[in-house]
C-alpha cells in the first residue's frame, strides 16, 4: 500500500506498508520520518515527540537530508543549518510496489529561485526509498549548473535505542575524528560510549558498521561517503530544544553518513555524485 496523506494542518506524507516493514515520509525534505520493521519490536528510525510537521521547520528524527551544506555554511554562517533540501518541498516522481513485496518512491526536488538566492546553482535531487528486508535510501546529486560546486551532505539518521548509554559501535576503532565540541582531532582508542553530549566528525569510518544495542543490531552500509558524524545532545542541549522532549536523548543515537567536512565532494557541471545507504536489523 502506498497512500498520499495529510495532517490536519496540511502537511504531507506518503505512507507505505508492505510485507516487510511500514514507512512514512513527508514531502517536506522527502523526510522519512518513520520506518518500523514488522518482524521488529520497536521502530528503527527514533522521531521526538515534541517535534514540528509544519511548513518551514525540520524534523527531529527520522532521515533529515543535509544539502547543500552540513552544519553551517562557512562563509554565510547566519543560513540554516544543514542547508535547505530538508525544509523544501520534494515532489514524487515515481512510485511502485513489486512484485517481490518491497516498495519503491521517488521524490525529487529542483532549485528553484529561492534555492538560487542562497546558493547560486543550478542542481536537482532525486532520492530513492526502498522499504524491502532492508532499508534502502539513494540520493542522486546532479549538477545541471556551468559551473562545478563543492558540497558536503548526509543522511542525519536518528536511530532508536533502548538505552544510549549501553550501545556500542563497532567500526569507530583506532578511526580519527574531529570533536566538534571542543574543535580538536583526536583518535578513538577507547571502546566508544555514550555517557554525554557527543558531536564528532569520524573520518575513514569502517563500512559496513555495526550499532549494537542489547535486543538487535543495526548494520549501516554506505557508498559515495567516507565520514560518519556521531550525535547525542545529552541532557543541557536537549532542555534547549524546543522539538526534543526532554528524555528523548535517551533513546537516540544519530549515525549520519555522507561527506563532510575534509570528505566534502565536488561536483563538476553535468555530472552527478551517488550518496547511498542500506540499513539492516538483525
Ligand atoms: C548534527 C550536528 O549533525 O546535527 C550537531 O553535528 C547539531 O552539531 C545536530 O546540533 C542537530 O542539528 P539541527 O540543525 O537539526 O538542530
């Protein structure tokens, strides 16, 4: 099933229930903001529930998708954070149900003027989704510009944990990273743990890599990205928040895979650059 819905306030999503697992993505930043395995206990994707659907603002949890920039812009700081495809609205283009019982949609999003006023390109988006056994998210970057620009994206995935304190990633080992909190490089040596605010860059992070909770484990397999940030705002940054309900840090773990910072990608006029992931709960 494939269904177009909307909230009382008008915001769209597309919901989809198949055989494996049941997803739902507003237009809005082709967000996926749900995503529940049906062999699975619990939801793979953790979305606060103090979070907005309204026009405009993103939401916390789920799958934001960061582009053009992650994080700020460096040379205009004052923009949002993360750059604007995830408070666009995304149009779907395609959508099929197989007949191997997964579902596929498409949504696309194109630079329009406002885009061009912040970021003078010319671009256009295309992201996949494959609710299957797995997973399955391609975000196809294309250049449609004369002229080549530097990007640097990710998907933001909030994971749903039973308890951030007693996860464990495996693939972190001996991998540099940049901690954004107090602006150094550093070298995971110890065994990586959760027990406060954590914002890091990781750099060469292995792939695939393993979220290890106590009831399951999730594998993350990406291509066309070399750096993984980690993030939990812990208690302070989350009474900050007003779409984080206080204990939501609890049960979130952000692993989110793309380009960023020293791994940012160029994209030269008329090509493109393939940003995917494949996520799997066993
Ligand atoms: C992470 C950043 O990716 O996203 C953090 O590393 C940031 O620094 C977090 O706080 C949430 O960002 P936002 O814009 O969704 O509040």
């Amino acid at each position: 099933m494939i269904e177009k819905k909307r909230l009382t306030n008008g915001f769209e999503y597309i919901e989809i229930e198949n055989s494996y697992a049941k997803a739902k993505i507003a237009l809005q930043g082709a967000h996926l903001f749900y995503y529940k395995n049906n062999a699975s206990s619990s939801p793979l994707m953790w979305t606060s529930n103090s979070t907005f659907f309204e026009e405009g603002k993103a939401i916390r949890g789920g799958v934001p998708i960061c582009f053009p920039w992650f994080g700020k812009l460096k040379e205009k700081p004052e923009l949002p954070q993360h750059g604007f495809a995830r408070v666009s609205p995304w149009e779907v283009v395609a959508q099929e149900e197989k007949e191997d019982g997964s579902t596929v949609v498409r949504l696309e999003l194109i630079n329009n003027k406002k885009h061009f006023s912040v970021w003078g390109y010319l671009f256009k988006l295309q992201l996949e989704i494959v609710v299957a056994k797995s997973l399955e998210m391609r975000l196809m970057i294309e250049n449609l510009d004369v002229k080549s620009f530097e990007i640097s994206t990710a998907f933001h995935s909030y994971f749903s944990v039973s308890d951030v304190t007693r996860v464990e990633i495996k693939g972190l080992e001996n991998r540099r990273y940049y901690d954004a909190l107090d602006g150094k490089l550093y070298e995971q040596k110890m065994k990586f743990q959760v027990d406060k605010e954590i914002d890091r860059v990781y750099f060469n992070s292995k792939n695939p890599l393993d979220l290890m909770d106590t009831h399951r484990t999730i594998t993350l397999t990406s291509k066309g990205s070399n750096s993984l940030v980690v993030w939990n705002p812990w208690v302070e940054k989350s009474h900050q928040m007003k779409d984080m309900c206080d204990d939501g840090y609890k049960n979130m773990l952000c692993l989110e895979t793309g380009n960023v910072m020293e791994d940012r990608v160029i994209v030269e006029p008329k090509k493109k650059h393939l940003l995917e992931l494949m996520v799997q709960e066993h």
